[in-house]
C-alpha cells in the first residue's frame, strides 16, 4: 500500500499541482489580457477605454464575466445540441493542453517530451475543429459561412508555419522545446531568421483568427460569424479560448524566435527566466493588439493570396537556403 | 505498469467504441467527428509504444488535414440520410456476402503465414539502438540512408497525383474577375488622374 502511494498517488498530486499552477495563472491573464486590449486600442484611439470598475477599471473583466454567467443559454432549433455544446470546449481546452510543453524557465515545465513541437503543431492544427463544429452545429447561414472560412483559412497558413518551425528546428538540431531555447544562448533565432519571424508572426494572426484576418467573424458582412448563436458561457469559453490561444501562440513565437527564458545579455541573468519569457509574450501580445488597432481587415481572396502564392513559397525557399547552408558550412548540428 | 495497462485498454476500449460508432452514426458529420477520436485513441496506443514521433504524425496528417477535409466534404454535401438508407435491407445481402468472402481469404492467408526464421534479424538490422538515440533522429536515419530511393519514389507519386487533380479540374472560366497585384502596384498617377482647369459656366464634355 505504501508502495502504490509513494509509486502513484504522490506523482498523480504532484502532476495535478503543477497543472494547477499553470492554469490558474493563465486564467487570471486571459481576464486581464481582454481587459489590457480595451485600454490600448483605447489609449490608440484617443480614447479611455473601461475603467469604471474598481481602480483604473481593472475589475472589468470579473463583471463581464459575471454577465455572461448570468445570461441565458440558447440552443438554436435544429441545432445538433451535443456538438453545439461540445464545439466551445473544444476551442477552450486545446488552448489549455498546448501549456503541457511549454517551457516558462528552465526546468520550469509540465512534460519534456522529445516531440515537443510537433505536439504543439498538433493543438494548433486542431483549433480549426471548435470552429467548424460550432458553425455547422449552429444550423445558421452565418455561422456556416464563418466556418468554411475558417476551415480554409486555418489550414493553409499552417502549412507555411510548419516550413518555419522545420527551419527553426534545423537551426537548433531538436524538437525538444528546452533544447530550442538553449539552442539560441548567443544568438536568439531572430536575427538569422529574421523574414521567417515576420512571417510567422503574420501567419499567427492568421491562424488565431486576430485582425487584419479575422475573417470568420467579420461583424460587417457575417453578423458575428461562427459565434453568431452562441450565448451566455459557451460565448465565453469561445472568448476566453481566443485569448488563450493568442498568449499560446505568443509563447510560442518567444520560444522559437526570442529566446524563450533567456535574457538578453548574459549580465542580466540574475532576474528569474519566468519574468524575461512573460516580458516575450506581453511584448508580441501587444504587438498584435497593434495590429489591430491599426490596419483594416483584408478581403477573402487577398487572404488566400498571401498564404498560398507569398509566404509559402518564401518559407519553402528560406527552407532549402537554411538546410544549405547549414551544411555548407558544417553547422549542422547533431 | 498498472498505469500502462490501465491505459492501453481505456485507449483500445474507447478506439474500437468510437470505429463502431463510425458505421452506425445516422448522421455522417457526426461519423467523422467519432473517426477522429479513433484517429486520437490510436495515436495514445502510438505513444504506449514509445513511438511518440508516430503519434504526433498521425495527428498532424490525419487529424489535422485529412479529416478537415473529409469534415469539409462531408457538410458541404447537402447528404439526405433516409434516401442512403432506402436501399439497406435490399443491399445487405451482397455487403454480407462480400465481408464473408474477405473474412475467408483474410483467414487464409493468416492460416498459411510462414515466418522465415532469418526475417526477424533482418527486419531489425538497419535499426539504430534506441536506447542512444530517440526515435525521431532513428526513423530520418533509416529513410535518408537505406530507404531513400524508395521514400523519393513515394514523394514522386504524390506529387503526381497533385498535378493530376490539379489538372483535372482546372477549366478557364470566361467572366471570372481576377486582382492582378503587379498591374495594380505599376500604376502611375498620371495614368489614372487628370487634373483640368474647368471654365466657369462651361463645363467639361
């Protein structure tokens, strides 16, 4: 008995624990981070964004979300219920379940798993599935629309962000995420990579469905796209879904391309890796509130474009010059 | 290895529930959402066998891209469910008929499989030690270096296939209004805007 305590039910506490850990911070910054893009776009457009709740307003996203708690939840007539229902989770817990490879310090992670990023290809090639469930099952033109949108927008510009992580993982000689990052002490991978960067922090908007693409909500010609019948907390676990997919996709912008934990200089070293790697995602999460607030939404046609004919070309040929000459110059490491 | 086992059979159980559900789902949005999670549960046998590379491949490909598509196809189809299901009763007697026939030659060949005793040790000679290096790094190492005839070949008859689909479908539609970028961006102003002193009272023809 004592064996199976200390064999199982210690390591089972101690996985559940650091779970705890992780996703309980999360949370609390998906609040925050819709709570932060009100301000800045507000503060872009010269005006003062929410704060009337609590100190500077930032008790706002706990009134919202108690609103949404307290509304009703509607389930369209010939929707598909267990579907409509289950199409929310899906979107909320795979941006939960990419955070078990993601590593915040050194050491600091919940799984070191040799494929760490292809696992975290995988979650992000299924986001697609929350949507194209919620559009179908919502038995709506709409949300129908928005959701074959989505379906081919997603997958395409995951094709060209699969060429960059092959280029990055090519440069750093593992898929194991901590090996990534240590890979870059001395030179974080944007400098060497520096269009693959652009392009990918291009294709992660596309891919989370932000500004200038998020097509498959365009309020002015799809009502609200694939969310159009959604209420009350399956709206919500839509929303707080998308923000966490953003602070995902940052984290893995920071990984792969500034260095993960690392700090800049090498005499900075004494400040802990946690802060620099929460300094990475804030600084590429209000890049894309930027975005944004900035540029206008790009038509459909102009969106297919751009994935198909101009970042996938460029990734493959930024593909064939790194593996070139990585061995060219005996770099390739082993 | 209690976990292991625990998980091996919650894995298997759940595969083979969700691939019967596949057949009997009524509606046939709702077959592929369960073919996924069989795609899943086989993918957690993948990683039970320490073949996590496999695994993370059969979400990527087939989860990720293939069953997108079948999803795809499958809604943008307006399938009526009565009308497939019209037939069944008529139909099942040759469907029967077929399934007997390939459980008899499955158990045929089965019956008279023989192993030849030197097939194991050549079937593990090209294999890197696993315990130096992790299979990812082991399985490029076989295909790149014993098998890369064979793994081009392959690439070859894909690519094939593409250019065959594309070829096959692709018309010239005549009225279809395309963005040409290059046209767009050469523009001069001088071409599109002319700037004419207008004669009070006159007007411009």
């Amino acid at each position: 008995m004592a064996e199976f305590i200390a064999n199982y039910v210690i390591p089972l506490a101690w996985i559940l624990g650091k779970i705890l850990l992780f996703v309980v911070p999360l949370l609390v910054v998906v609040a925050y981070v819709t709570y932060a893009e009100r301000r800045i776009i507000g503060a872009m457009q010269m005006r003062i964004g929410p704060n009337v709740v609590g100190p500077f307003g930032l008790l706002q996203p706990f009134a919202d979300a108690v609103k949404l708690l307290t509304k009703e939840t509607v389930l369209p007539t010939g929707s598909s219920p267990v579907v409509f229902l289950l199409a929310p989770m899906v979107t909320f817990s795979l941006a939960m379940i990419a955070w078990a490879v993601i590593p915040v310090s050194e050491g600091w992670l919940i799984s070191d798993i040799n494929v760490g990023m292809l696992y975290l290809f995988a979650v992000s090639s299924l986001g697609v599935y929350g949507i194209v469930m919620a559009g179908w099952a919502s038995n709506s033109r709409y949300a129908f629309l928005g959701a074959m949108r989505s379906a081919a927008q997603m997958v395409s510009y995951e094709v060209s962000i699969g060429f960059i992580m092959i280029c990055v993982l090519l440069t750093a000689g593992s898929l194991n995420l901590s090996e990534i990052v240590n890979a870059q002490k001395g030179m974080w991978f944007f400098i060497p990579h520096l269009p693959m960067f652009v392009i990918f922090f291009i294709s992660v908007l596309a891919e989370t469905n932000r500004h200038p693409f998020d097509l498959p909500e365009a309020e002015s010609e799809l009502v609200a796209g694939f969310m159009t019948e959604y209420s009350s907390m399956a709206f919500a676990l839509f929303f707080l879904g998308e923000y966490a997919n953003m602070i995902m996709m940052s984290g893995i912008v920071s990984i792969l391309f500034l260095g993960g934990w690392l700090p800049p200089f090498e005499a900075l070293s004494f400040i802990p890796g946690i802060v620099w790697f929460a300094l990475k995602i804030s600084f590429c999460l209000f890049l894309m509130i930027w975005v944004r607030a900035t540029f206008p939404r790009y038509r459909y046609d102009q969106l297919m474009r751009l994935g198909w004919k101009v970042f996938l070309p460029m990734s493959l040929i930024w593909l064939v010059l790194t593996a070139g000459y990585l061995v060219y110059t005996g770099k390739v490491p082993v | 290895m209690i976990i292991a086992s625990l998980a091996f059979y919650l894995f298997s159980f759940i595969a083979v529930i969700s691939a019967l559900n596949v057949i009997f789902q009524r509606n046939p949005v709702h077959s592929v959402l369960w073919l996924i999670l069989t795609f899943f549960n086989a993918a957690g046998l993948f990683v039970l066998l320490g073949a996590e590379f496999l695994a993370m491949l059969l979400i990527v490909v087939y989860v990720g891209a293939v069953a997108v598509l079948f999803l795809f196809v499958v809604m943008m189809l307006d399938i009526n469910v009565t009308m497939i299901r019209e037939g069944f009763m008529k139909y099942l007697p040759v469907g029967a008929f077929i399934g007997v026939v390939l459980l008899v030659e499955l158990a045929l060949v089965y019956g008279g499989w023989a192993m030849s005793p030197q097939a194991e040790a050549l079937r593990l000679a090209p294999t890197p030690d696993i315990t130096q290096i992790d299979n990812t790094k082991a399985l490029g190492q076989i295909m790149y270096t014993q098998y890369v005839y064979v793994f081009q070949a392959a690439g070859l008859v894909l690519l094939v296939a593409m250019i065959g689909s594309i070829v096959l479908t692709l018309r010239r539609r005549p009225g279809v209004r395309k963005q040409n970028i290059s046209v767009q961006v050469s523009r001069r102003k001088e071409e599109t805007v002319e700037v004419v002193k207008v004669p009070t009272g006159k007007g411009i023809a």
